[in-house]
C-alpha cells in the first residue's frame, strides 16, 4: 500500500469535525440511536456531513471546507440546530463533553460497519472504551512539506488544545481528577502518540513504506497520532481536543489553530527539532491532569511556567495573524476562559456539585449544546 499524494488545499482553510454523545431523556444514560439519527438526519440538506462512529450512542458531525473561524460556527450552527430538532422527535438528547460521565463501556454496541467490525475484532474491549468523544481540526497547508514543518510546530502547542478543551473529568461515575482523561483511552491504542520525527514529505514515505512494509499499517487511518497529516484533503489534522460542551467554543478552538498556522506559515518563527518531543510527554500529562493549572516546559529552554501564562503569552504574540484570519473573536472567547480559569471540565465538576447527581448535569449540558434555542421553541 502507498502513501496517498499530498493534495493541493487552500493553505488555513479549516475544516472541523466533533464526536458527540446520544443520551435518552430518561436517565441521560448513552442510547444506541445513531441509525435514527442518520435517517432523519438525511432528509435536510446541510454542510458537512453527518457519519456514524464506532458505537451507536455517537455521531460525527463535520463542516465543509471553511475559511474563517465564524463560516465554522455558521456551519456547525446549522447542523447543531438540525440534530436538536431530529432528537426531540426521538425524545434524545444530544451533548458534548469528551466522556459521558458514568455510561458503562461493556453496555456500548459497535456500529455496523465493518471498519467498526474488523477494529473491533483488533482491539477488542478497547473499541468499546472508544466510546469517547473529540474534537478534530483540519487545516489546509499549500504542499506536502509545509504541512510537516506546521505539524512539528503545532506539537509544542498540544497542550494549549488540551487544556483549553479539557471536558472529561468523569469515567464510569467517578471524578479521574484529570481535566481531560479522554485521551488516556487513546493512549492505550498502539499507534497514538506523536508522528515521527519528518521535515519532508519525502522522510515522511520512507517512513510510511517502512511501516506499511511491516504489514502494521494499510493507510494513513491506521495512525491515531495526536496530529497527523491528511494527504487527502491536504491538510494537517489535530486530534488531541475533547468535544467542548458548545459549539461556539469548538468553533474558537479551530480559529485559534488558524491562528497559530498563519503564524507558522508566514513569519516562520522557529525551527522544529526532535528534542521538541523531549518534554512533550509530560506536557501532554500536566494538561490532561491539571488543565489549565497545569505547568508548561518550554521545550527550546527548559523553563517551566503556569501553561495558562503560556497561552495568554502566545495568543499576543500572534493578535496581528488572528485579525488577518478573521479569528480575534475567537481568541477573544479563549483568552477570557483562561483569564477565568474556566473550561468545561471546572463547569462540569461545579454543576455536580451543585447537583449531585451526574444525570442532572448530562440535562444541562444537553441545553448548553442546544444554545439559545430553547426545547418548546423546537417543538
């Protein structure tokens, strides 16, 4: 199997996709109604697209090609407004959040499809514990080698999405004192992790037809690399992100990768090396662990420092390239999360606290998803 060309794309053109959680409205327990869901789904002509994921308590919702951070609100907005009005009739809710807080893994049916089939006969009970919920963000890079040098460049920002994003503090019931421990499920599968260490697209088939010479890989789907290229599509995909709570923070997550890719692209402000991934582990672990309280490992000088003054540091130095992209509403929405010290994980923990009772927390986040609209106006 070869690797695929690097098709031509409009270099920071966007594109994002996000898992979300199918829950009935009677204990907000995940449901298998995904088949449903594609039905009614299918009789409204919307952007993007609407796929099954690997269980049946998901769906995948994804733009077209944007090329600003407010055309991937609009478009996710439209499709948001449609799922809501194809789960009421259902009587189900949809939400966000990286985890459902306390579904039980083994209760999870794989989606037929035999992608699903055959991944299930791989992994076995891990396809299962699949039942995880993420935010993808493509953006478009003009050739193959740009694409790599704006994906080993992206990686020292991995913790910034995470953090930012962080939306699963509750497994199976219980508080995992991590922000985000959605991506400790994906850490188990055995080609996650960084992309190896590539400049050129040519370093990058050699690489490829190593792997594939092995028999471990088919194509570039068989990597669950936190950022991997998109040959396809010609863009480089972020994968590290849990699914917000609202679409508008989904969508300012994707303004602020434009963002950064603008500034990697046009001003060229340092050069990747391998030693960039010395402390990316534990860069990973602290934001996963303690969003945005987390410390922060430069990794060109060794300093550590509040990952939240690490964020608001980067997002000044790139202002000037989000008013070019259109995205300073986005950093704007981000900025004043961090100057809070508010994700969705410190709104889900504070709901249940309040409440005391996850199932009353999943309701609530069901009407954050829904916006402004409210369940008798759907009606």
């Amino acid at each position: 199997m070869s690797l695929e060309t690097f098709q031509k794309s409009a270099a920071l053109s966007l594109g994002v996709e996000l898992e979300l959680q199918l829950v009935n409205t009677h204990n907000y327990d995940l449901a298998p109604y995904a088949e449903d869901m594609l039905r009614l789904m299918a009789k409204t002509p919307l952007p993007g697209a609407v796929v099954p994921e690997m269980t049946s308590s998901m769906i995948e919702i994804s733009t077209g090609v944007c090329q600003s951070s407010s055309e991937v609100l609009g478009q996710l907005s439209q499709i948001r407004d449609a799922l809501v009005k194809c789960a009421d009739k259902l009587n189900i809710a949809v939400v966000g959040g990286g985890t459902h807080p306390f579904q039980q893994w083994h209760e999870r049916r794989i989606y037929d499809k035999p992608r699903f089939r055959e991944l299930s006969e791989l992994y076995g009970y891990l396809s299962k514990q699949f039942t995880i919920f993420g935010q993808h963000v493509h953006v478009g890079c003009p050739d193959a080698d740009t694409a790599l040098l704006t994906l080993h460049r992206m990686s020292r920002y991995i913790p910034h999405f995470i953090a930012l994003s962080a939306s699963s503090p509750y497994v199976q019931g219980q508080d995992t004192a991590f922000d985000s421990a959605r991506l400790n499920s994906v850490f188990a599968f055995p080609l996650s992790g960084r992309a190896p260490f590539a400049l050129t697209w040519d370093e990058f088939t050699v690489y490829f037809n190593k792997m594939a010479h092995t028999g471990v890989v088919k194509s570039m789907k068989d990597f669950y690399w936190d950022i991997r290229p998109k040959p396809e599509f010609g863009t480089i995909e972020i994968r590290v992100f849990d699914t917000p709570l609202t679409i508008e923070r989904a969508a300012a997550l994707s303004g602020y990768v434009q963002s950064l890719a603008s500034w990697f692209m046009n001003d060229q402000p340092f050069m990747p090396t391998e030693d960039d991934y010395l402390v990316y582990t534990y860069n990973r672990f602290q934001a996963c662990r303690f969003g945005l309280d987390a410390v922060y490992v430069d990794p060109a000088t060794g300093s550590h420092m509040p990952l939240r003054e690490h964020i608001l540091m980067t997002m000044s130095q790139i202002d000037r390239h989000a008013i070019s992209v259109g995205a300073s509403a986005s950093l704007n929405l981000l900025r004043s999360s961090v100057d809070r010290n508010d994700n969705d994980a410190r709104w889900l923990r504070e709901k249940q606290g309040e409440e005391r009772l996850l199932a009353e927390v999943i309701r609530q986040a069901a009407e954050r998803f829904r916006g402004g609209v409210t369940h008798a106006q759907q009606r």
